[in-house]
C-alpha cells in the first residue's frame, strides 16, 4: 500500500495533492522575527517562502468514492491527474465532492 493511503477498518482514505501555494514571511508571520526561521530553513524555498500543501483526501467505502477537497487556490490540471493515477474516474468522484472555504473553517 502505498505510503499515501492508509485503512481505517474498511475506509480507505487517500491523500492527494491539490497544489500549492508560497506566501513571504514576513506577509503570513508578521509577528516572527526573521532569525526565528533559521532553524527551518530547509523547509523554505529558494526565495524563503513557506510552502503549503493543498492537500485533497479519497476516501473509498461501501463502493462509494468520496474527494473532499480544501477548496483553496484554482483548480489546477494535476488534481483529475492525481484522481486518475489512483484508479479512480474523476467523474466518479466529482460526485461526491465536498470543498471547504476558508472562512468556514478554523
């Protein structure tokens, strides 16, 4: 199995990957200083933004497909690509989606 699934009794829940999206520092952490980071920097790129994933699950049931999608930044080409690699036709899970707003949530 893949390092990207895992089972929960007979749910299978399937992380993929919706894109990214890199935002400066000092813009989405304004009150950490600049040489707070340095221990991370690692985990930065190359300009020193902070990456994040936006991560969609598929989760699989009772020969239902469920995408539960972020819902955050465009809908980009490598989400029905990801689907599709799973096995799984992206029509087919379209119709369960469910995308979360921002607002909506924490």
């Amino acid at each position: 199995m893949p390092n990207h699934v895992i089972r929960v009794g007979d749910v299978e829940i399937m992380a993929l990957s919706d894109g990214s999206l890199e935002f400066d520092l000092c813009n989405f952490f304004p009150t950490i200083p600049e040489e707070q980071w340095q221990p991370y920097d690692a985990h930065l790129t190359d300009e020193h933004k902070v990456r994040f994933n936006l991560g969609s699950y598929l989760i699989r049931a009772d020969g239902r497909t469920i995408l539960i999608d972020t819902g955050l930044g465009p809908r980009p080409k490598e989400t029905p690509t990801a689907i599709t690699s799973a096995g799984i036709s992206p029509t087919r899970a379209g119709a369960g989606c469910r995308r979360f707003r921002r607002r909506g949530t924490g």
